[in-house]
C-alpha cells in the first residue's frame, strides 16, 4: 500500500543527494509528503530509506545533521528532538 506510493508519484527521490527527481526539492518534498498514506503503513517504507538516507547526506558541505535527516524522513511522526537523534544513533 505505502510502497505503492513511491511508484505512483513522479516525486521520488534520488540519490546520493535525496532531492526529488521531479521538483528538485529536498526529498520526501512538499508534493509527496501531501499524498494521503496511512501513518502506519508509511512507517516501514521510510524507515528502509533511512538509513540510507543519513549515510548519503551526513558530513556533506551544508548538508543537514543525521536528527535533521530523521525528521525529514519521519515528518509524519510527531519526534521530539531527543527521540530523533536516538534514531539517528541506532541508524548510523
């Protein structure tokens, strides 16, 4: 269902830099974050981008922070930002 989404959208995004091949925006961008998911069917399909995610995007020149990354990638769940370096540790 969720993984579906990643296939029906032309918002997809592309790596090493993780901004949407359509719009160019930090991916998952405001286009994709507006197509209606459920939460919990979305949760296992960005969690496998994620790690992923923070190694591509950590330690680049004015890239964002493994949390940052987190938050991105998770906007969906309401993450202070303890609990989104905590993920990014077990993640890294």
């Amino acid at each position: 269902m969720a993984a579906g989404v990643l296939t029906a959208t032309a918002h997809v995004g592309h790596r090493p830099a993780w901004d949407c091949g359509r719009c160019g925006e930090p991916w998952p961008c405001p286009a994709f974050r507006a197509i209606r998911v459920d939460s919990a069917a979305l949760l296992p399909v960005m969690s496998s981008l994620l790690g992923g995610a923070i190694r591509d995007l950590r330690g680049r020149p004015e890239g964002p922070e493994p949390p940052e990354i987190v938050r991105r990638f998770l906007w969906f769940l309401p993450l202070t930002g303890e609990e989104a370096r905590a993920v990014a540790r077990r993640l890294r």
